[in-house]
C-alpha cells in the first residue's frame, strides 16, 4: 500500500519576521549577495524561533514533501529540525539528486548524483594524487565492495582525520548549491539512521556555511578599491550589541565597537594602531558573519573621538617626557630602574596599556602603540578611558619611588610645566569626561 505524502506548503508556516528573513537571505543568496544573505540568516538566527511546524505522522512515521518553487529550501529544514525527525531527505531539480540524512532534525550526511560533487573529486583536491592514480583507486575500490574513502584509510593512503574533512567538505558543498536552486521538489521519510554522522548541522547553520563558502577574502577586497570605505552594523544588531561582543574574539570585539556608520577603514585602522591587512580580515570576518554592511557612501569625515584620544595621549607623553627628565637630571640612568620598578606595581588591569611601549625611551612613545594594547585588551567601549588612569598609576608610582630620594614629589619647576599642560587642555579640549578625567590626573598629581 503506498503512503501518503504531506505536501509542505507556505501557510503551515507561520507569519513571522524568522521566516522573512529565511526568504530574504535566500533572494540575496540566489542573486550571489552573500554578504546580504549573511546578514539575513544571521538576524533570523538572533530571534531564536524555535516553534515546531506541524508534521504528521502516519503510522508513526513522519513523510513530507514539498517544491521549491511554493517553499524555500530552509523551511524544509527547518520543519525537520522542530520535529527531531530523524531519515532520510531527496530533493532534486533538473536531473540531479541529492539525499540528506537527518539524525534529530539536524543535518549529518549527504549524498549526491553531480559528478563535481563526488568525494573522488575533493580527494585530488586534498591529497597528492594524479587523475589516473585516482581512477585507479577507484576501480581497487569498486572490486572490493568498498568505499573509496573507507578504502584509502586502510591503505593508509589517507588518516581517518582527513578522511572525515573531506567528507565535511564534500557535505557543505553539496547543500551550498542546493539553496540556489529555485526550483525542484524534495521528500523525506522518517526511518532510524545507522550510519555514522559527518557533520552535526542545525538548518541555520546550514545556512551561514554556505554563504561564508561562496563569499571570499578576494573578491570582498576587490570590491574596496580604496580605504575609504564606510561600513555600519547590520540592522538587527540594534539592540544587541552586549550579546553580540560576548560571542566575539578581543580584536574583533574592538574593530565592531569602533564601527559606527561614519569611520571609514583608514580611520579604523588609524583608531585600532593595527595595519591595513589585519583590519581588513576582521571586516571581511564581521561581514561574512552577518554583522555588519558595507555603505553606499565613500566620505571623509573628522573623527572627534580618535582626535580627542590622540590629543590626550599627546598631553599624558608630554606629562610623562617632563617626570622622566626630572628624575633623569637628578638620577642619571637609574631612571630606568625606577621605571621598571613603577611598572611591576601597576595594577593588573593597568600594566597591558604599556605592553610594548618604549617607556625608557620617552622621545619614541607612539599613539599607535597604545591605541593597539586598547585593541587587544580593553575592546569594549566603556574600558575606552582606562589608558588615562593607567597612566595615572604609573605616574604615581614613579613620584612614590622618586620621593625616597629627592625628599619630595615634584620640582616646582617641573609641577609648573604640567599646570601649563593642565592649562592647555581646558582652553583647547571640548568638555567631555575624558577631558574631565585627565584634568584630575594632572591636578593629583601636582598638589
């Protein structure tokens, strides 16, 4: 007796935003935007939809069916991925099939009839074989009743690790080409899964490798011809920048913080202290993740907060040339034991601000130097401040260790070349709390 067939159809899914940015993603995919199609899965996933889609099961089996043309690739998946349906899934489209096994709802194997995608083809591709030494393999293979892969572990052509990256491979090239299918039909069938799991997808995960695949360095290079490029975060981030960093590395959690709609790359690597290249892969990595997206506008605009940072590392190496020169006259070359000393006592929080910075060599201290430790260490935009106090703790560690010789702090001579530094900043620097805060440095400091 056959079994009846549920055809999948738009209305079981519900009318939600997830679903919208489901279709989206898949236009701006089938169009070969990625970076859009990126961007789109990326806020579906952000919602955390998780709603099951209803699906039958007849005598005790789920088996569904739909076409691409009523209903996007990932809504099938997703179908699957709310029921825990374990089986086996066919879609095909112009001659071509595909199998998909689904252990649990989420995607495990993959199968397919293209020749392009057979594991022989991502096997030359990852292991010194010629054409002819491959083909020959596969006939050892054939002969025997096995498996090629399986075949070439035992011969010890290949490890079992290698074995299980091409077959990944072999995975995520198959379902990559299947979202830009647009038409076709699919089908799957509930059944108990023997074989073991290559990968361990859920649909949106599906979804963000094959956009990263088709969405290269180069090509995402090619299309800044210079650095006056303006990026800003993806819509959807509104809101969600705290979670959003909690899931980033410490440079990329920087680089996104700095982007705003309104610096463009040169400026971000100028704020950063890093060089181009590095900049460049965090922005293709943030935009291949869907997080941020490039501008239509090319534009120069004047960076307040890089310029006030700049001019307050300027007064605090400024501040620093003077207290290194007074205890230098005094002391000679011992100044340097005392820097070191100063800077074992820094707090923790305060000594990665000084990493790689020329301390014994005052006339050599950089703004890019610091702006590069703020980077590495402090990426969050409240911790922006921090470099200020930690020049504050090293000042008064150099004033404490000097006092064991000089009897006091400061010279008058030198605490009156601070005041005119102090001066300075309050008839030049806008109000501001960095400004406010490096004026209480400097008084401390001075009385």
């Amino acid at each position: 007796m056959k079994r009846k067939i549920q055809i999948l159809k738009k209305s079981a899914f519900p009318s939600h935003d997830f679903f919208q940015h489901l279709v989206k993603g898949t236009a701006y995919y089938q169009a070969h935007n990625l970076e859009r199609a990126a961007e789109e899965w990326a806020a579906a996933k952000w919602l955390n939809y998780d709603a099951p889609v209803q699906l039958k099961r007849l005598d005790g089996r789920i088996f569904c069916g739909g076409y691409l043309s009523e209903i996007p690739f990932l809504f099938f998946l997703h179908a699957l991925f709310t029921n825990k349906a374990s089986g086996v899934g066919v879609i095909k489209t112009n001659g071509v099939a595909k199998n998909l096994v689904f252990n649990k709802g989420r995607l495990v194997r993959a199968g397919t009839t293209r020749r392009e995608e057979r594991i022989g083809n991502f096997i030359l591709k990852r292991a010194n074989f010629t054409s002819d030494k491959m083909i020959l393999l596969l006939d050892e293979a054939k002969q025997q009743g096995k498996r090629i892969g399986r075949y070439m572990v035992e011969r010890g052509l290949i490890t079992e690790d290698v074995l299980h990256e091409i077959l990944s491979l072999q995975v995520e090239e198959i379902i990559s080409d299947i979202f830009f299918w647009q038409k076709g039909h699919f089908y799957f069938l509930e059944k108990p899964i023997i074989r073991e799991a290559i990968v361990n997808y859920d649909p949106l995960n599906v979804a963000r490798i094959a956009a990263q695949r088709g969405f290269n360095f180069k090509d995402f290079r090619n299309k800044m011809p210079n650095n006056k490029i303006i990026f800003r975060p993806s819509p959807y981030t509104e809101g969600k920048k705290d979670e959003i960093l909690k899931g980033l590395n410490v440079n990329h959690q920087y680089i996104f913080s700095l982007i705003d709609g309104a610096r463009n790359i040169e400026q971000l690597i100028k704020f950063s202290g890093t060089d181009e290249v590095s900049i460049i892969n965090i922005l293709y990595q943030l935009s291949a993740s869907g997080l941020i997206r490039k501008t239509k506008e090319v534009a120069e605009y004047e960076d307040k907060e890089f310029s006030e940072i700049s001019k307050i590392l300027q007064v605090l190496f400024e501040v620093y040339k003077i207290i290194y020169k007074q205890i230098y006259a005094e002391l000679g070359v011992y100044v340097l034991n005392i820097i070191a000393r100063s800077q074992i006592s820094l707090r923790n929080n305060h000594k990665n601000i000084f990493i790689h910075v020329a301390l014994d060599t005052p006339e050599q201290l950089t703004i890019n130097s610091i702006l590069k430790n703020i980077a590495n260490h402090y990426p969050e935009s409240h911790q922006r401040a921090l470099f200020i106090d930690a020049f504050a703790d090293l000042f008064e560690n150099m004033l404490a260790e000097t006092k064991r010789y000089f009897g006091s702090r400061l010279t008058a001579e030198t605490a009156e070349r601070i005041r005119v530094e102090s001066t300075n900043i309050m008839r030049f620097a806008k109000e501001s709390e960095l400004k406010m805060r490096l004026l209480g440095v400097l008084n401390k400091i001075t009385h």
